[in-house]
C-alpha cells in the first residue's frame, strides 16, 4: 500500500458512485416550505449563477468552466429536466437536476441546497422530490455519485434514501480557485497548497 503524491495545484478526492434498482415504497412527502420549479430551457448565465450558490462550499466547478454552447446544449436537451428550489419568497435556494438521457436510467446530476438551509430538514423533501420525479414508468435504475468534498453527511444521507454504493474511483483536477473559477476562500475546508505566497 503506499500514497500517491498530489500536485500541489491540484485537488483529489474519492468519488462514489450509488444506485438504486427499484422503486422505493410511496412514503408521505416530508413537510417544507420549499417548492420546485421547473426551468424547461434555462438560460446558462442564471443556471451558473444558481450552480455557483449551491456548488461553492464543495467545490462545484464543472458547469462553471463549459463553454456557454455546450452546457446549453445539456440544459436544453428535452431528456435533461432542470429545476429551481425556491423559497416562500420565490428565491432560488437550491437545484436538482435530473438526466434521462441514458435509455432506462434517471442520473440524479446535482442535488443539492444553499448553505444556510443544511441540517434544517429541508434534504429529505428534496431526495424525496427527486425520487418521485425520477421513477417514470420507462426507468429501471436511478444513480448518484458524491464524492469526498462534499458535504460530510451526503454518502450517509443517499445511503439513508435506499441508494446502495457500487463503485468507487479518485479523481484529480487542477484547483478551480487558483485558476480564478471559484473566490480564493471558496471551500476552505479544502486546503490551497498551490496558492501563491501572501506579499
């Protein structure tokens, strides 16, 4: 057994990859405030906007760095359902975004919550949201990955909703706060060790 050294520009972590291959029992929607609305063709700039929110204390990096035409062309595609959680106020405080493009299978994309809503409750009627919306008669298998930067609960918290860990990998990736994609103090649970020296 031995360690694999890590370039100091770069960032690693654990990713897992989960699934569930039978509709979970209808159970009573959990209580919240929140609802979801669907944006059929969102446009990237406001997707970005609300990634960014939800993604940052994670990492969340991917949608930032696509080109506005490719990612437009995920979020427009028919088989690509996108939504906004939004509060009483009508204020996006969360997304979920669910991908059918793979014959029989739901991708649960993103999940996931603004900060100041985390442990208040609001995770459970969002994966119960999601589950709804993702077992359409056509799908026989739904799946999620997390990974090691993110929230600490989230492994535990799919495995709760029935979700069961098939597959594991690491993946390394150059600091998207280095390169200026995410605020230098973004995730500070994650250390900068290719941070420039402080003049």
């Amino acid at each position: 057994m031995g360690l694999i050294p890590v370039a100091d520009d770069q960032v690693a972590t654990i990713v897992t990859a989960l699934e569930m291959l039978a509709r979970p029992r209808p159970r009573p929607l959990p209580d919240s405030p929140l609802r979801l609305v669907r944006w059929p063709t969102p446009d990237p700039a406001k997707y970005r906007a609300l990634f960014r929110r939800v993604g940052e204390p994670w990492l969340w990096f991917s949608r930032l760095v696509m080109d506005a035409e490719r990612l437009a062309a995920i979020l427009h595609d028919p088989a690509v359902h996108v939504f906004a959680v939004v509060d009483r106020a009508g204020i996006e405080v969360g997304m979920l975004e669910l991908d059918f493009r793979v014959e029989a299978t739901c991708e649960l994309g993103f999940v996931g919550l603004v900060p100041e809503l985390a442990g208040k409750g609001h995770g459970g009627w969002l994966m119960a949201q999601a589950l709804m919306l993702a077992w359409t008669p056509a799908v026989t298998r739904v799946w999620v990955h997390t990974c090691t930067l993110d929230h600490p609960g989230a492994l535990g918290f799919y495995r709760k909703h029935g979700f069961v860990p098939y597959k594991r990998t690491v993946e390394t990736f150059a600091d998207p706060r280095l390169a200026g994609v995410l605020a230098p103090g973004a995730a500070p649970q994650i250390p900068r060790l290719g941070a420039p020296a402080s003049r």
